[in-house]
C-alpha cells in the first residue's frame, strides 16, 4: 500500500470518547457515532463507564464535555464541533423559525384531509376546510397549555386586553381550545362563533399594532412561549382564521353560507 493510501486510510478513521454508564448514556455520544458512520469513517469507540473515568478524560484533554471526536492527529471537539468539521449546519437553539407553524399546519391539513375522506369518502369538502380551521385551533390551544404560565408572560408583550386584565392571558388558550373543539362538533355554535370572534378580533388588533404600527420585534406565543417563532404574518394569520371561520359559521347557520356535513 502506497504512503498515500495510507494516509486517506487512517484519515478515515475517528476516535470517539463518550460517557456510557449505567444510568446514563449520553444521546450527542450516539449521534456523534451515527453521523461519523454515515459519513464514511471508521469508528473506534471508547466509552467512558464511570464518572471517574470522563472526569480523568477531561482532565488529561483540558475539556469539559464529552463527547469528544479525534480525527487522525487532530481533536475534532463535540457533536456540534463535528458537524461543523463535517460541512454540516448547527442549529442555532436562540434562531427565529417558522418551522413549529408550518409543521403544525400542514399536519392538521393532512388531520382535516383524512378525517374528511373517512367521513364523506372525499377529502376535498368544505368539512375538510371547517375542520382545519378548527383542528388548527385545539392543537395551538394544546402547545401553549403545556406551560400557561410562559404562554401568559410572552402573549403580555403585545396583547392590549391582556395588558389590562392579566387573567385573559390564561384565560385565553382555554377560550381557543374550546372554541374549536365545539366547531369540531358544529354544537353550540350560539357559544363558539361569539368566543372565536371576539379573541380572534383583539389578537388580530394587537398583533397588527405591535408589528405593524409599533414595528416592535418580539416573539409570537402562538404555538406556547418557548418557541422562536417571531411576532408578525403568523400570528396575525391565526386570528384572522378564527375570525374567518366564526363568520363561515353564523352565515353556515342562517343559510347564508354552504355548511359542512355537521349540523350548524
């Protein structure tokens, strides 16, 4: 074998040092492993057992977490380190994104799809529609009930009754949630038209003056108040559905409006 061989052969292969203990196996360990397998390399994996043994890991390379990749003479560094080495993108955790809400809608699409194919055999129905609207609804109030309280402290900043009247802030994930379940059902449409139109109204108000005429950049506490997702067309976009689908319904029930197979 030529010297050159020799060389792309051993850079093809990594070292890996990564905890695997008894009651923890670190998971940025597993994926380090995975990603350099997939990327070609051989992998000599060195786990660590005990916490003794990483802390003298860490200790003899000067580092503090693991896991930690060595590529032919070089120390790689950690998972985020190794997709960097390797030409891949890392996720910025603190990054605004639209992916939760485009996730979010396009699955209760497909959920409005089904659910109207199973009922009518077609899944093209103005049901389908009513029902992505109303889908949309109970899966936003569920994300931002996981942790109300930060739901509460992000939709403060830029709701104008909330900012008077603090208990609409955990008032309002309930008021949306019900809402929709009730257009789900077409029931009691005399209650959920009133309670989607009247939150859909002051959000789609205060979303439009913080953005819009205030052009302040916050965050969106539509899908709960830990996402990324910034302030603006989203947000804006989930009131105006709510006020759009109450209207539907009160033209639906005096027969001003084509109406799904659920009785209005």
């Amino acid at each position: 074998m030529s010297a050159t061989a020799i060389h792309q052969s051993a850079s093809r292969k990594a070292v890996l040092h990564r905890m695997v203990m008894p009651s923890h196996t670190c998971p940025y360990g597993i994926k380090a492993k995975d990603l350099l397998e997939r990327s070609g390399y051989e992998v000599e994996d060195h786990p660590l057992r005990t916490r003794d043994e990483t802390d003298a890991f860490k200790a003899q390379h000067g580092v503090g977490t693991t896991p930690q990749i060595f590529i032919g003479d070089k120390r790689v560094g950690g998972y985020d380190d190794l997709r960097r080495f390797l030409g891949k993108a890392v996720a910025d955790p603190k990054a605004t994104s639209y992916r939760p809400v485009a996730v979010l809608f396009g699955l209760t699409a497909l959920m409005a799809l089904a659910a109207s194919y199973a009922v009518t055999a077609n899944p093209f129905t103005i049901l389908a529609a009513e029902w992505f609207i109303s889908f949309s609804m109970v899966v936003l109030a569920l994300l931002k009930l996981q942790n109300v309280e930060s739901f509460a402290t992000m939709f403060l900043n830029y709701d104008l009754l909330a900012k008077r009247w603090v208990p609409y802030s955990y008032i309002y994930p309930y008021a949306e949630g019900f809402a929709g379940l009730l257009m789900i059902t077409g029931a009691f449409m005399w209650l959920s038209v009133p309670v989607a139109l009247f939150i859909g109204t002051v959000g789609a108000v205060s979303v439009f003056k913080a953005v819009y005429i205030d052009r302040r950049e916050l965050k969106c506490a539509c899908v709960g108040g830990s996402s990324n997702v910034p302030l603006g067309f989203v947000s804006l976009t989930e009131n105006l559905m709510m006020i759009a689908m109450a209207i539907w319904m009160a033209l639906a029930a005096f027969g001003l409006a084509p109406s799904g197979a659920h009785p209005m």
